[in-house]
C-alpha cells in the first residue's frame, strides 16, 4: 500500500489501483494520521482537523465512525495500520510507503551528489523525486483544515525542496552541456519566483549558451531592477559571474548556436532601452530563422498582469491549443463572465507565446461589452488589423468579403499571433480569422461563441481560493493580508473569487492603509450594498455587470428583453440554482419564451447552465439581480413573483407525495390544498429522494423567508405540508420538527385551523421519531380536540392511530388499545382499508406485550392488506413486526428471517423508519444468536446511515446495541465508549434504554 500527500491525498493498493476517499472529512482524517505517520495523534487533534473550533456534541461518536470507515478503505489490513492507541489514534507507514518522505530522500541524495559534483547522480535522483510530485502537497485539501493541522510548514518546507532539486538539475544539465530545451522552463521558474536569482541565473546562461545574448542580459536588466527596487539589493556574485559570461565576445562558448552570422549591431540608447524594457522571467521560446512575410512586426500585446496567478491547468490547454501547427490556423476562445480575468489570462499565454510568432503580435480590442461604446464592426476590424499590418488605408477594401480575403493574404505565410479582446459573437469574429498554419488567434468574450466552427473553447470559472488570497495579498502591499488568514479566505469567498473583484478589495487595502481585512470582511458580509464595496477608482463590478443586463434592455430582440425580465425576477426569489420551469414561474411565461430568455442569459455569462435545464447565477451575480429587482420591480410584481416560486416549489413537493405516498385516501388527504398548477411529475420514488436532497435547504430557506409575510405565508404552509413524507422517510427529523413548527404559526397567523392541525401532527411525527414520545402524546391530544371539532373525520382517524402507537411506546396498553379500536373503528366507517392496516399493525404491536402469537396473526393480516393494496411500506412494516414478535417468543431464527425479508423487499433509502427499527431488531436477533461479527458490522451500516441522516436517536440507540456486541467480542474499551455515546445521545429523551445505559456508563 502506497500513500500519496504530493498533491490530491490519494490511497493506492498493491496492485496500484487508487482506493477512494470521497468524504472530505474521511480526507481530514487520513492527512491528519500521514502528517504524524507512525506516530499518536491525540484524538483532540483530529476534532480539529474534522471540525476546526465548532465539533458537535457527538464529535467522539463521528470520528469512531470515521475511523472505522477508513479501515474499511485501507482493506484487510486497515486495523492493523490503523490502531487506538491512547489517547488517540496511530497509523503504521512502512518503508517506501509515503510519497513525501521518498522525495525529502531522494532530495538528500542529490544533494549528496551536487555536493561531490556527480551531475549524472544529480540528474537521476532529481528524476527519482520529480516523477513523485504531482502537485502542490495536499492540494484540494480544504484551507481550515490545513490551518487545524498546522500543515503550511510542511508544505513549505517540500516546495522549497522541490525548487532546490530544480536547481540542481539544471545546474547539472548546463554542466553537462545539455542546454536545448531548458529556456522555456528556466522562463517559466523566472517568472513564478521573480527574486530567486538561481533560476535567473540559469536562464541567462541558457540563452547565452543559444545565441540569444540580447535576452540574456534583458533578464539581467530586469532581475537587478527588482532587486534594487524591491529589496535595495544587488544581484548576487554567482548572477555578477553569469553576466560576464553574456557579456563576452567569445565565440567557443559551449552549445552556442549563431542564427544569424552577421547580425546588425544595436546603437546606443535604442538598444540600452530595448534590454530594460524585457520583463523579468519574459517567457520565451525557440529562435527562428525564418524571415517574417508582412511589411511590418507589429507587438501590441498590453504588459503583461502583474500579478498573474493560478490558472495552470488553464495556461496549458491555452499553449497547447495555440501551438504552430500545420492545416489552418490555430485558434482558442477564451469565455466567461465580466470580471473572470479572460483578458489577463490571454495577454499572460500571449506573453509565452511571442517567440514563437515572431511576425508580430496585434491585439485588437472589439468593445463586445463596452460601457458606451459600440461593438467594433467586422468591417472596422479588419481596417484596424491591416493598417497595423502595414496596409495603406486607401487599399483597405470597403465590403467586408474583400476585406477580410486581404486580411488572409497578409498574413499568408507569416507566423502572427492576434488576440481579439471582448468579442461581441462569432459574426464578429469570424471575418478577423487568417487561413494560413502559421498563424494563432486568441478570442476572448463573455460569450462562448460556440458557432465559431475548429476553435478550443475554453469557459473560465472562478480562481482557486488559494489563488484568490494569494492576490489579495500581492496587490494590496507587502503585509497587508497575513498569509492564509481566514479572514482573507472569507473577503476572498465574498469577492466570488472573481479576479476584478480581488483586484478592487486589494486596491482598497493598497489605499487605505487604515483599513483591515477584518474591517472589509463586515463590510461585504451583509449581502445589501455589497456591490457598493467592490468599486474603486475605474474599477467596478457593477459597472461591468450592467453592460451586460443594459444591452438586453435596449434590445429590439424580445429574447433579449425576456432574459432581463428573468434576471430581475430571480434577483426578486434570490436563489443559488433555478431549474428551467422554476424560471418559467417566475416570468409567468411558457417554455419556449423562458429557454430562449435562459440561452441570452448564459450567452452574454450572466448564468452559467450547471447542468441541463438547471442554471446558477455567480454570487455577485445574485446580488447584481437582487438589486435590480428592488430597483426596477414594483413591490407587487416582486412579491407576486416570490409567491409563484414558493408554489412551484410546493407543487414540486406534492409530485413527491405522488410517489412517495401509495394511493390511497391518506395519499389524498395530504394532497389537499396543493396548489393549482401542477409541475411535472418524478419518474419514481428515488427521482423523488434526490430532488428534496438537493433543494432541501432552499425550501427551508423559502419557508422561514416566507412564511411570516401576508403575500407568501400561505404557500410556504403548503409547502411544508407537501414536503412532510419526504422529511417522515429520509429520516430527515431535525428539518420535519423546524419547517412543522414554522407551519403551525403561520397557518395560525392566517387562521387556518386545518392547516394548523396537520402541522401539529407533523411536528408531533417529528418528536416521535427523535424518540421524545411525551412530548408528541401533548401535540397529538391537542390534534385530536381540534380535529373533532373541525369535524374532520379523515385527520382524526390517523391522529388516533398515532395516539395509540404513541401510547404503546410508552407503556401505557389500555389506553392505548381505546385509541386504536377507535381508530380502527372510523378507518372502517371511512373505506380506508390502508388505514385498516396500519391499525391491524399497531394492534399487533400491543399484542406482544402479553400474547406474541396473537400478535404474530395481526401483523399477517396487515402484511395480507399490504399485498393485497400493493403498498411496500406495509409489507415491509410488518415483516419487521413479525420479527419483533418472534424475538419476544425467544425464537431469533425465525426473527432474522423476517427482518433479512423485509431489508430486501425495499431500498434503504425508501422509508427510515421502519428501515431503522428493522435492522435495530436485527441486530438483536444476531446478538441472540451470537453471531456477534455480523452484528458488529450491521451495527456500523445502521450508524453510518444514522449520520448521513443526523438522526441521533437511531445512532443512540444503534450504540446501545454495538457496546453489547463489543463486549461479546471482548473489546470492553471501545463497548464503553459506545454505551458512553449512547448515553449521551439518548438523553433528554423517553428511550425505554436509558436506566440501562445509566447503570452501563
């Protein structure tokens, strides 16, 4: 087994093969044990590196389960490896097995070597170290947990390793006199650690050593300014030797190579000022030989950004894209909203790439998104374009066809870079397009310019968060922003991690030496006015976002107008994603209005489609939205459009019940009142399942938004109510009693006593399900007063029948057999033979307390009536209650039978509930049995499920079961601390377990 921190935390088998991690807690875990391998890592230490400074209550009881599931990852030998060791954990490493600690080894040899000056040891061990760097260490480790694992000393000390080991591998290649090849990556270094004078150095050396003495000493030139200006230093005595080196005249220079045998000497000044104008660490590529074809070598590329981070992954495809290559010129687009930094990224590659186009470099700006301008014309284009090639204006054709075939002719057989900058669309572009091979064109717009046929498309997101910060800090002064603070990543998360953004909290740092990272933090972290925080001098995100949205206002194209109606109105319902029907409710349009107003919107990078027919709007996107529908939305259409998002989300839910719910008279009750206008259905019950997941914390948000307001509280009740069975059987209990308990006041606020009881009866489902039965039993009294008075037979008939279940649970048999022979009594006056079941159920439920076999006779007529009705859940219910009875009878054979039948007769995630009790009765039957081992893992199955779902009643109860399968084991420690968890979670509630556990702990 093989462990990777080298870049992205990876786990590899024997046989090489990748074992996933796909929990990032389960990443914390594993990086926290590999930074102290063979080592104690206290358990506080690993809360930290899971929780930062905000561990819940049942921290110890989430990291054993953690623990164990990274066993599980690390195969047959996972316990071994891993081990508890007091007071906390240790992971076995062996020999070979980290990547980190096979680099800091190789580095010590090859600095070994350098040090005896053995260049072909230096060049192997520095091979041996490289081909174990994949990136930078513990990349995509999330920030704070880095912090919690003081984990920045180690990755500083490996990075500055691997920059040491670069040194010395080309300090070996120069000595061995292997120069060809080395200038772009020597540039590369230059250019990312602009006062590191090795690479400097180096570079010189290489290009003097290739005949390109001019650049050698513009790096020179460039390396001393900084060092002057920055540090009021030198360069040093190895840079001093190197330049000599340049300077000399000497033609036996090993490996020069002479291009040119004559060249012309440079005069004075001119020359002078043609060294200081090269960029330090200036990327540059293979000298040419071949002599340009146009008139003149234009070189209009803008200086390049300063700084430039980040987008490696980027910058590649971009080189790779560009590359001279032969059949048609090469071509890339660089796409992506206002602010995303396409421009700087384009004239960054463009920078790398002018050696390589060394007939000239024209940069054209085509204001596509201009405050106040125009978009250029393909015909005023291409007039820019030839005169700067060096065509007389009065040749320029005036038809654009004419135009642009001389534009081809031009640049036929030359080697020209062009960066179209801001590109309006594809028409624009088109005619700009030279035809030769020699040629590369670098487009940027906020359109993706798809219909641009044989070009890259590259869509640019966000920066990194560590890029994000990096620029913070590097435009706002040296020591403004402590490195990795966490307040800087949370100005950087505020910013959207969009560059112009950065740039404008930076420049405000830079300006206002008073001001703290702290202070600008509280600034924007109140989402109103944000916008007016992220504008400094001529830079503005507000500014840039309204080219956008007032082009599609002044628009005679209906589309365009539609797409600014759907951004107001989704600025009116403020949301993180819309899903295309949702919009359609929104504009109170059809489909085909709303696709089309949704395809402008991602054209002009307003949204960006995540997935089909699902769009999100960037974050300061949102609050550019949110203040457009304040300002140009009256008070009605907002709030009418907020009303209409609630009910879609409502409708939703009810096409939820649809397939959640069987058919059924209940299935109908809880259907009452959905709204008018029906969305589309789910395709079945797991369809259902996703959907909540994902928009489950929308709708709470939606709910306590709404749900106080005259114009929306009405549909955020209804809301509720239609999402309560899918609360009920995702086991998402702490969400079912908060949106049941904001339901209640609200239907009370708007006197729907109805409304009210259903509400009650949810939150009272929600109590019973987290285990506080005394508390339900007051609610559902409650329900059951006001349903007789409401004379709604259909609510009280189950209301009854929970009252009985609840009073079972609670040991209190007559009373609870009244409740249920009325319930059964008004289940068969009503027809609702699924409500004659239940109650047949929960009758056998009371049998077991004093005639298990009657019991046993009840639960097969429920499961008779499930069948017969075609209803899972029944099925599945009472096999477990068949179970339950078998167990009572002392027959645990018999009982896994029925609860192994039930398990497989639905899926998990189907109904938690029953799911839950199922294998908690399970568990005891294979503890009867002692078959203590699978007891064991079906104990660990049911906590992890327990936690996906934040259920800490069923994980209390499932402790309670796992401390007795531990003792059986022999692992009295860990039985302990599972009855100590146990204990925990359970208190407070009315758990039939807890004078045991008590007398346990």
């Amino acid at each position: 087994m093989r462990f990777g921190l080298l870049g992205p935390l990876t786990v590899y088998d024997g046989a090489g093969g990748a074992r996933p991690l796909n929990s990032a807690k389960g990443q914390a875990l594993l990086a926290a044990l590999l930074l102290r391998a063979n080592r104690v890592v206290p358990v506080d230490v690993l809360k930290e590196a899971l929780w930062g400074g905000h561990a819940p209550a049942s921290a110890n009881a989430s990291l054993y389960n953690h623990v164990t599931r990274l066993r599980r990852t690390l195969g047959a030998d996972g316990d071994g490896r891993l081990r508890s060791v007091a007071p906390g954990y240790l992971l076995r490493v062996g020999a070979g097995e980290l990547d980190s600690t096979e680099f800091t080894a190789a580095v010590r040899r090859a600095r070994e070597a350098y040090a005896r000056t053995d260049w072909a040891a230096v060049l192997g061990e520095a091979a041996t170290a490289s081909a174990l760097w994949r990136s930078r260490p513990l990349d995509g480790l999330p920030a704070e947990v880095s912090d919690a694992l003081d984990a920045q000393p180690f990755v500083q000390q490996l990075e500055e390793e691997r920059l040491q080991l670069l040194e010395w591998r080309y300090e070996a290649e120069l000595r061995l006199g292997r120069h060809g090849g080395l200038a772009p990556e020597l540039c590369r270094l230059a250019t990312e650690h602009p006062l590191r004078e090795g690479f400097h150095r180096q570079l010189m050396l290489v290009l003097r050593r290739t005949g390109r003495q001019a650049e050698a000493l513009a790096v020179f030139q460039a390396l001393r300014r900084r060092l002057v200006e920055e540090l009021g230093v030198e360069p040093g005595a190895a840079v001093q030797e190197a330049l000599q080196e340049v300077l000399r005249e000497d033609e036996a220079v090993p490996g020069v190579l002479r291009e040119d045998p004559d060249p012309e000497p440079a005069e004075g000044d001119a020359a002078e000022d043609a060294v200081e104008g090269v960029a330090v660490g200036t990327p540059v590529g293979p000298a040419t030989a071949t002599e340009p074809k146009t008139a003149h070598r234009p070189a209009q590329l803008p200086p390049p950004p300063d700084p430039f981070l980040g987008r490696d992954e980027q910058v590649a495809a971009l080189y790779e894209a560009l590359a001279p290559r032969g059949g048609r010129a090469a071509t890339a687009v660089l796409s992506g909203m206002a602010g995303v930094g396409k421009s700087a990224l384009a004239v960054h590659v463009a920078h790398g790439l002018r050696e390589q186009y060394p007939d000239g470099q024209l940069f054209l700006n085509l204001h596509g998104a201009n405050p106040g301008v125009a978009p250029m014309s393909a015909l005023q284009a291409l007039e820019v374009l030839l005169r700067d090639l060096g065509v007389p204006s009065g040749r320029v054709p005036d038809e654009v066809h004419a135009a642009s075939a001389l534009l081809r002719s031009t640049l036929a057989g030359a080697r020209t870079l062009l960066v179209l900058d801001d590109a309006a669309g594809a028409a624009q572009v088109r005619p700009l397009l030279p035809a030769g091979p020699g040629c590369a064109v670098l487009v940027t717009s906020r359109s993706p310019l798809a219909a641009l046929d044989g070009a890259v498309h590259l869509p640019l997101a966000r920066l990194a968060e560590r890029d994000s910060v990096d620029l913070i800090s590097r435009v706002s002064g040296h020591g403004r922003v402590p490195a990795d603070s966490p307040a800087a990543r949370r100005l950087a998360e505020l910013c959207g991690q969009l560059p112009l953004a950065l740039r404008v909290v930076a420049a405000r740092l830079a300006a206002r030496r008073a001001l703290t990272v702290e202070a600008l933090v509280e600034l924007l972290d109140g989402q109103e006015g944000r916008l007016d925080h992220l504008e400094y001098d001529d830079l503005s995100v507000r500014r840039s976002l309204a080219v956008a949205y007032d082009a599609l206002v002044a628009s005679e194209r209906p589309a365009d107008r539609d797409a600014a109606l759907a951004l107001r109105r989704m600025g009116a319902l403020d949301l993180p994603e819309y899903e295309t029907e949702l919009a359609a409710r929104l504009m109170d349009a059809d489909t085909r209005r709303t696709c089309a107003a949704l395809d402008r919107l991602v054209d002009v990078a307003l949204l960006e489609e995540v997935a089909f027919g699902r769009y999100a709007p960037h974050d300061l996107v949102r609050d550019f939205a949110r203040e457009l529908a304040a300002q140009h939305e009256d008070a009605a259409e907002r709030e009418a459009a907020e009303r209409r998002g609630v009910e879609w989300f409502a409708a939703r839910a009810a096409q939820s019940v649809r397939v959640l719910l069987p058919p059924s008279p209940f299935q109908a009750l809880r259907l009452a009142g959905e709204p008018e206008e029906a969305a589309a259905p789910f395709a079945d019950a797991e369809a259902a399942f996703c959907w909540g997941d994902r928009e489950l914390a929308v709708m709470s948000g939606l709910v306590a938004r709404h749900v106080r307001t005259e114009y929306g509280r009405d549909a955020a009740v209804t809301l509720v109510r239609m999402l309560a069975p899918y609360l009920q059987r995702r086991g998402r209990t702490q969400e079912l009693a908060n949106l049941s308990d904001l339901a209640r006041a609200g239907a009370r606020e708007s006197g729907d006593a109805g409304a009210e009881v259903v509400a009650m009866s949810d939150l009272a489902s929600a109590y019973f399900m987290s285990g506080r039965y005394e508390k339900a039993l007051v609610l559902i009294d409650d329900a059951i007063a006001r349903s007789r008075l409401l004379g709604d037979d259909e609510w009280l008939q189950r209301v009854l029948s929970n009252r009985g279940l609840l009073l079972y649970v609670l040991g209190r048999a007559e009373e609870s057999a009244a409740a249920q022979e009325e319930a059964l009594a008004y289940a068969h006056r009503l027809g609702d033979d699924h409500a004659v079941a239940i109650c047949l159920s929960h009758l056998g439920n009371l049998y077991e307390l004093t005639d298990a076999r009657k019991a046993i006779e009840y639960h097969r007529r429920s499961l008779e009536a499930g069948v017969r009705l075609d209803s899972a859940r029944l099925q599945q219910t009472a096999r477990c209650n068949i179970g339950c009875a078998y167990l009572t009878l002392g027959e645990p054979e018999a009982a896994v039978g029925q609860f192994e039948e039930a398990l497989r007769s639905l899926e998990d995630s189907t109904d938690w509930h029953t799911v839950s009790e199922t294998r908690l009765g399970l568990i005891r039957a294979l503890r009867t049995l002692a078959r203590a081992e699978r007891a064991a893992r079906e104990c660990e199955t049911l906590l992890d499920l327990a936690e996906l779902r934040g259920d800490a009643y069923t994980a209390g109860k499932a402790r309670y079961e796992y401390g007795h399968v531990l003792r059986t084991l022999g692992r009295a420690a860990e039985s302990d601390e599972q009855w100590r968890l146990s204990l925990k979670a359970l208190d407070g509630t009315d758990a039939d377990v807890l004078p045991e556990l008590r007398t346990l702990v």
